[in-house]
C-alpha cells in the first residue's frame, strides 16, 4: 500500500529527507491527472490525485488513481467528530436550534447567520470564546471580513472556521462532566471517543489510523481512501450500521448537513451544492481532500487531489457524478456553476479552460 504518511504522526517528528523523496516519488507514480488548466490554449497545470469509490460492501467499484492512498481526513471528519454529541442525547439537554446542531459540521465563512448561531451556543454552554483553542482571525467570507475591518472591528476566535465544531465537542464535554481543559489533546477523553467512532465507521483499526494535528487545534485522522469511504457510506446508509444508537446519532447528523446546507459552509461553495441534494451526504476537508456518498446509489467516494488544491473538486465530482449515470442533473449543474470549465481572468474575460481527464475504473 502506498503511503503520503510514511512515519508515525504521532510524536509530531519531521520525517527524513529519503522519507520525503520516497513519498514524493510514490505519489508522482501512483496518482492519475484529474484536471488540467488551460491557458491561451497551452497546458499550464496538471492537478493529479486519486479516487475511491466503494459500494454498500465496503469493497472499491471504481478507481483512479490508487485507492489505497493515505492522507488525512482534515474537516471531512466533521460529521464524525459531531457524532458523540448526537450519540448522547446531548442535542435535546442543550436546547441548540437545529441551526446550531449544524454548524458543528461545518467549516463555516463566519457570516451573519453563523456568528449568530455560534453565539447562541456560547450562550446556552454558559462558555466565553476563549475557551477555544482556534486562535483568532477574520472570517474567510471576503465581504464579511472587508466589513469587519472597515468598522475596525477585532478579530475573533468564533469567526475560525472550525468553531462550530470545537463548541461541540465543548458541549460534549460539559454533557460527559469532563474537563474542558485540553478538550482538543488527542489523550482528552472526548478524542478518544471520537477516534474509536472514527475506526468504527471507517473499518480502519485504531492502531492503523495515523494521528497528526490540524491547523485548528485538533486531531486530524490519516487513513486510506478507501477507509474514508467506507465511512461516508455507512454516513449515507446507515442501515450498514450495527450499533442502533450509533446509527440514530448518524440520522441526525445527516440530517441536519442536509437540512441546513448553508450552515456548513457558503452558498457559492461545494458542499452546501451537494448537500441541497438530499440523496447526497457531503464534506471536504484542506489540502484537497473530498468524501461523498450516494443514498439511493448505495455508493461512496472518496477524492484527493494531491497538490492540495480544492478548486478542482467541483469538476472532479461532476465527472465522477456523471461517469456513474447519477440522475440528479440539476447537482451535476450546480457543480459546473460553482466550478466552471471556463477560467476568466479580472475583466471576466474567458482566458482558459479548466478540463476534467480522468477515467473511472470498475473493479
């Protein structure tokens, strides 16, 4: 199996320089072009990576790429962290509105609607912001930050885009009795609840799971691609799971990313695009990762592009989506709205085109 993590994660040490070159070899081997990026008619980009698809056995269907490629989860975890807070209850002892349950999935823009449910959390958890252990900053969301700065306004710990997550699991300490210090340590209680769901949707045993740090604070899991996968199905089709309260956890949890789309992150974004679409559980996380699953289709797929761009996924899912016969066109067309072939430059001037190349495998 190759591997992008070929030391252990966990002691945060450097890997070597052969470890690097080794790993940098493997990926250049192994990963297929996904889009190239046209300019004035000339090639100007390649943008490789992999692609894991695997049906309601758990077993890959389609492939590009090398599906066995590990890489970290990042922010497609969410949904997952998320869970030991649905798992007990904690969603009726808080009395958050739904809008409020939905942002612990999120990587939010910290626009109006979301700081006011971020508010409400911190208000019914009885907690000040500086709490978190995400340091403050302004909201990715350009307009809300031009706002902000233009009335001189502070920066916030609320406004990172990984708030909403961090006061869940907040909530789910406060719920547990556990101490709220150090809730983001790998060795706090709350993470280890948190990975062991992890290892149990994914079917990635816990010792195999690669343990890194997140640019927030937090644990981040490395696992194969088909293991992330493997997880979204079971998201998407919860049938697949075992555990009765496990899966009523994994209900509201969909639920609520399909409900409220726009809490997960912004309209002119990916994932509430796909989420409009109720047949459709959705999240990516940084440096190019992207997991999606397919209620009805009984279908997972994970993606990676390996230079760590998230431009590419929207015509990267639209392929995938159309390679498969998905129905749903008007998904297909929201991909291409949000991630147009065409590339325009400042004046809106068509310059290049941005072309999806890759082809799905069937095993």
């Amino acid at each position: 199996m190759t591997t992008e993590l070929n030391h252990n994660q966990k002691n945060e040490s450097s890997p070597s320089k052969q470890a690097v070159e080794t790993a940098a070899m493997e990926m250049t081997r192994n990963a297929e072009p996904l889009v190239l990026e046209f300019r004035g008619g000339h090639l100007e980009n390649v943008h490789y990576g992999h692609v894991c698809g695997v049906d309601e056995t758990g077993h890959t269907t389609y492939r590009s790429g090398d599906p066995e490629w590990v890489t970290f989860m990042r922010s497609a975890a969410k949904p997952i962290q998320a869970i030991p807070f649905f798992l007990e209850g904690f969603d009726e002892k808080f009395g958050f509105t739904p809008e409020e349950q939905a942002i612990m999935m999120a990587s939010h823009r910290a626009l109006p609607y979301h700081v006011e449910a971020l508010e409400g959390m911190m208000t019914k958890l009885g907690l000040d912001e500086n709490v978190l252990v995400c340091k403050p900053t302004y909201p990715l969301d350009g307009d809300a930050r031009d706002t902000l700065v233009g009335d001189h306004k502070p920066q916030r710990r609320i406004y990172h885009n990984c708030s909403g997550k961090h006061l869940g699991v907040l909530a789910y300490c406060k719920g547990m009795g556990y101490s709220l210090d150090e809730y983001y340590a790998a060795d706090h209680p709350a993470q280890v609840r948190i990975l062991q769901i992890a290892s149990e949707l994914s079917e990635c045993p816990v010792q195999d799971i690669q343990i890194g740090t997140d640019g927030c604070g937090f644990p981040v899991f490395g696992m194969p691609l088909r293991n992330m996968a493997i997880a979204f199905l079971k998201l998407a089709c919860p049938d697949l799971i075992e555990d009765a309260k496990l899966r009523e956890a994994v209900v509201k949890v969909t639920t609520l990313m399909n409900a409220y789309p726009r809490m997960i992150s912004a309209e002119y974004l990916i994932c509430p695009n796909l989420l409009m679409d109720d047949n459709i559980v959705a999240k990516g996380g940084a440096k190019g990762i992207y997991c999606f699953a397919l209620k009805k289709e009984r279908l997972a797929f994970a993606l990676k592009v390996t230079d760590g761009s998230e431009d590419e996924w929207p015509l990267a899912v639209a392929s995938i989506l159309e390679q498969i016969g998905y129905k749903n066109q008007a998904t297909i067309d929201r991909m291409y709205h949000i991630g147009p072939p065409a590339i325009r430059n400042d004046n809106g001037l068509v310059i290049g085109e941005n072309r999806s190349v890759f082809t799905l495998h069937q095993e």
